[in-house]
C-alpha cells in the first residue's frame, strides 16, 4: 500500500497517462480502420473482455482495497465508521466485478433496455416501486450523511477530490454511456459516436483514478491528524 503523497501523486499520474494511451490506441486504430473498419478487439473501448475493462476492473478494485486498509484504522465509535468505509469497500468490489461480468448490463436489459432510457417508463407503469425505491434512495444518503461529513472533518481537499472523481465517474457512465446509445440508434456516424465512446470511457477512468487517490491521500494521513483521534458518538455505528 502506498505510504506517502508523493508515492500516491506518482500513481495518479502513472494511471492518468495509462488512460491517455489507451485513448490514442483507440483513436489511432479507429482512424486506421476507417469509417467501415473493425476495431481491434484488444483496445476497443466500446468493448468487453480486454485491455480497458481490465484496467478500469483493476482501478475499481485497488478503491476497495484502500477503502478497507482505511477502515482498518478506525475505531467502531468513529465516524467514518468501520462498517460504513467496508461496505464503500464492497460496494467498489462489486463494480469492479461488474466491469468483467456485466451484471447491469444483464439485470437492465431484462428490464427492457441495457441504459437509462428504462428508468422514466418503468417509474411510469410501476408508480408503487418508484416510490419505494426513492425512499430507500433517500434512507441511504441519511445514513451516509454522518460518515461521509467525517470524511469531510479529516480533509475537505481531500473530499473534494473523492467527490469531483465520483462526479466524473457517474458522468461517464451513466450519462455519457446512455447518450451515445441514444446517439448509435438515432443513426449518427460511426466516426462521432465513437469520438463519444471515448471521452465516455476516458471519464469513465479520470473518475475512478481521482477517487482512488483521493483515498490513497486519506490513507496516508498522519496519525497525529485529529481526525484518528476517537469521536464517541452516542448513534450507533452503520
């Protein structure tokens, strides 16, 4: 595990320029092949099973790693609790796994489609579990709130920067991604959609290298900081 800021800014940077490569690979071969070309499947980025899943898979599971190594040093009183910090842990295995496996891709076209576009209709013609689940939504982020402002108490910079990569990650992946499907069925060029795929998978990779270093930057905060210090609180530990 990295063990100062300096080791944790040469990582971020190593990645970063590992995610511009794979975006020129697929520039390059995008522009080699031509309009009616096929990829290569190796460094496609609109594709699974290859050098950009697994290194984006590689990313989501190196977050989950630093998120358990932080809970590790964490008392049950504390906020950030443990069990919250190995459930972020869990929750970054899970996409990690996902990007190989595709879970969401399986469970949303089931639903009918494999993006976003499922979301208005299936609120529309099932109002009950709508609303259910916008409850549990909101039940969620309260329970969050405590732990995420402890974060917050141990270096807003460093919140900051988990917040802005989420940010981005999201953006890539749920709004980028649906809007070049939306793109692809609307008939718009192979050259424009594939320019699309990959500032979408760049995003994709910018975010989840930012929250990885913004928790390898929590990780290596002294222990003196104030913030390892144990603050009891009388609400019971998620």
């Amino acid at each position: 595990m990295i063990h100062s800021r300096q080791q944790a800014r040469k990582l971020f940077l190593t990645l970063i320029c590992l995610e511009l490569l794979l975006v020129v690979f697929y520039g390059t071969d995008a522009w080699v092949q031509g309009s009616a070309g096929q990829l290569h499947s190796l460094i496609d980025l609109d594709a699974e099973g290859n050098l950009p899943a697994w290194f984006s898979s590689f990313q989501l599971a190196l977050i989950a790693i630093a998120f358990w190594v932080l809970a590790a040093r964490f008392r049950a009183t504390q906020r950030p609790s443990r069990r919250f910090l190995r459930a972020c842990s869990g929750f970054f295995l899970l996409l990690s796994i996902d990007e190989t496996a595709m879970f969401h891709e399986r469970i949303t076209e089931s639903l009918g489609s494999r993006y976003l576009d499922w979301v208005p209709v299936y609120a529309g013609n099932h109002p009950g579990d709508a609303i259910i689940c916008a409850l549990i939504l909101v039940a969620c982020v309260a329970a969050a709130f405590p732990h995420l402002r402890g974060l917050w108490q141990m270096s807003s910079r460093f919140s900051l920067i988990a917040a802005a990569g989420a940010a981005i990650y999201v953006t890539g992946a749920a709004v980028l991604e649906s809007a070049g499907y939306k793109m692809l069925r609307a008939g718009a060029t192979l050259s424009l959609y594939r320019s699309e795929v990959a500032v979408e998978e760049f995003f994709e990779m910018l975010g989840a290298s930012l929250i990885l270093y913004a928790m390898l930057l929590f990780c290596c905060l002294p222990k003196n900081n104030r913030a390892w210090r144990v603050r009891a609180s009388p609400r019971i530990a998620l």
